[in-house]
C-alpha cells in the first residue's frame, strides 16, 4: 500500500520520460506520470515514477537522490500494490540492477535518473 500524507495535485506533473521500463517486457511505460515530493534542499531529488504497460498495468517506484531499488506493480498511479504472476512466481515488487552494485560504488554521487540503474534484475530466483 502506498500512501502519501501531504497530496498536493500540483506537485503531479506528466512528464515525456521516466527511465522506468516495465520490468516485465521491458516496453516504454505510456501515461507517465512523476509526483515531485520536493527535497528539503534543491540537490535532493524526492519523486514518484508512475507509468503504464499496455500489458502489464501500471508500475511506480520512489526516487529520493538514489536510483530506486525496487519497482512495484499497482493498481493505479500512486495507488494499492497489486500482485503479479510471472512463469508462475508472484511478485510484489521487481529489484533493479542498482542492488548489485558494490557499497562503494552506490555511495558515488551519481544521477538517480540515469536508466542503467533503473533496470530490473533478472527474474528466475534461486
Ligand atoms: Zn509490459
């Protein structure tokens, strides 16, 4: 369940881009959708990606200066998680490739929104 205390409708902006890509078929997200949260300083990045797979519904994540770590299936933008079978696995969530890098290299500075780190690990889990 994501909730937002402190909704501000004119925080929600449509946005051309997101790096997010479904983490199912790795399609572009159509209606994207990025609630800018606000940083108590103008260097921190504070967002919410939401966008929608023709195919697979729609997706979020949070941005707060990092790449995120993990991709949520919902219902809605910024709305209930749902679950999502995939070859037969349930998943409530999709870790990305950010989680693989070492402690050293997530502690750089880097771009939170650059795509290489928004994508998903591979799915089969031992
Ligand atoms: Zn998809």
């Amino acid at each position: 369940m994501v909730n937002i205390p402190g909704y501000r409708a004119s925080r929600d902006a449509f946005r051309v881009r997101t790096p997010m890509r479904c983490p199912i078929c790795e399609g572009e997200l159509r209606n994207v959708l990025v609630r800018d949260l606000g940083g108590v300083t103008a260097d921190i990045v504070w967002q919410l990606h939401a966008g929608e797979c023709p195919e697979h519904g729609w997706f979020q994540t949070e941005v707060v200066s990092r790449p995120p770590r993990e991709i949520f299936p919902v219902t809605k933008p910024f709305g209930a998680a749902r679950r999502l079978v995939v070859e037969g696995q349930e998943f409530f969530s999709f870790s990305t490739v950010w989680n693989d890098l070492p402690p050293q290299e997530r502690r750089k500075p880097v771009d939170p929104l650059d795509a290489k780190y928004w994508r998903r690990r591979p799915l089969s889990r031992s």
